[in-house]
C-alpha cells in the first residue's frame, strides 16, 4: 500500500509532455496519485497519466479542458514558454505568447481549478523562476512574466485566505533547468547554451520536481510560500 499523502488524489499538471511537467507526472505516478497531464502531446507524457491535449495559448481550450473535469486535489503549473526577446527590440509576437501562457493561462487554471477542490481543500502550485526574483541581464520580457507569477501567487494567497478558503497557493522558483525549455531562451545564441552546459551542472527537472513535492506533500497546517533553488554553480 503506498503510504504518500498523494495517494489516490487527483493532480492536474500542466507542460506535462516535458521537463519539470513530465518529471514530476512521474513522480506522482509512483506515489499513486491519479495524475491528469494537460498539454500539446499527450503521446509524450509518462505511462500511467491520463493525457489531455490543450492549448494554454487558446482561452476556449483551456475552458474545455476543465469542463472534462471532476474532483482536483491540486494544480501545479508547469507549463512555461522562454524566449530572449529585450524589451529595447524583442519581437513583440515572442511577448505575446509568453504572456498568454506564463501569466494569462496560468491565471486562468488557478481560478477555474477552484471550482473542483473538494470541500477540505487542496494546493496551487506555480512554477516561477530565479527571474522572477531578480532581472538577470538576458532576462528581457521573460522576466517580467515570472515577476507576474509570483504577483498572482501572492495575489491568490490573500483573496483565498479572505474567504476562508482551505485552498493553499506556493511557487516554485527554480534557477536554470537543463529542459527543452532552454532551447527556446538560447535561440540564435547556441554556442553560449553549449558552454553553459559545459561549465555548469544545471539542475535536472528531477530537482524541481522533488521541491514541487514537498509542497504537495506537506501537513495540511504547514504552508509553504516559495522554493527558491538554483545550481550550486550559479552565482545568481
């Protein structure tokens, strides 16, 4: 018999298909919890996860995802687009899409996940970054996104708490993440994201996964606000 909390609850997880997503669908397999993996690729989400495609771009999407739903013990949100674009001559189009999907669609999970908590309550987390504690110098339009995440975590905390809510809300506030993600960030600077990996032992999603975890798997007393982690090779 598994003895996880997380046992037979059920936990939605958006960016499911990849990095930290994926990582922790795993982990949550392995502690028996009944995981519904939301994303683009349903093919490519780990055995044993109830697969369902969205698009986190597309408000209507996200609508009828939930309109699928029953019971939600927890919503973790993974999903999170990472472009270089400066604010001084960044594409606006690459502003676009990060904000509809690491602020618009983010936000809109958490308010229509509320609908499905049962009456004990459950957790929120969001997957933040260290960008959105500090603005590095290549942090351009992304940064200011992940500021958004943990505004509307906080934001979320105190109106859950003003209604009496049981229904905790944390972040999850990792530094760089050897994920596809990064792929996107270094486009057109490959050879920097080459010696990045060469210099550095970055954190695996496997690492942030295990943080999103203490959260799910705290005491339902214990409220944990942000994790913020980051490689022990990383200055800032």
């Amino acid at each position: 018999m598994n003895s996880s909390p997380l046992a037979d609850r059920t936990l939605l997880v958006t960016g499911a298909s990849s990095g930290i997503g994926r990582a922790l669908c795993e982990k949550l397999v392995d502690r028996g919890a009944n995981v519904l993996g939301a994303g683009r690729d349903p093919a490519r989400m780990p055995e044993g996860v109830h697969g369902l495609r969205v698009d986190l771009t597309k408000r209507e999407e996200i609508h009828s995802l939930f309109q699928q739903l029953g019971r939600v013990d927890a919503l973790v949100n993974c999903a999170g687009i990472a472009y270089l674009s400066r604010i001084i001559d960044g594409n606006p189009t690459d502003w676009e899409e990060m904000w509809r999907v690491n602020v618009m669609a983010l936000s809109i999970c958490c308010q229509l996940a509320l609908r499905h908590f049962p009456a004990r309550g459950g957790r929120i987390v969001n997957v933040s970054s260290m960008s959105g504690h500090r603005v590095p110098p290549t942090g351009g339009f992304y940064a200011p996104t992940k500021f958004a995440v943990r505004g509307i975590t906080e934001a979320l905390r105190l109106e859950l708490k003003a209604i009496g809510s049981p229904v905790q809300a944390a972040c999850v506030s990792p530094g760089f993440v050897d994920t596809p993600l990064l792929d996107n960030y270094f486009r057109g600077r490959e050879d920097v994201l080459q010696e990045t990996r060469q210099t550095m032992t970055m954190l695996k999603p496997e690492d942030v996964a295990d943080a999103i975890l203490t959260i799910l798997e705290a005491p339902a007393h214990v409220e944990i606000g942000d994790i913020l982690l980051r490689s022990a090779d990383q200055r800032a």
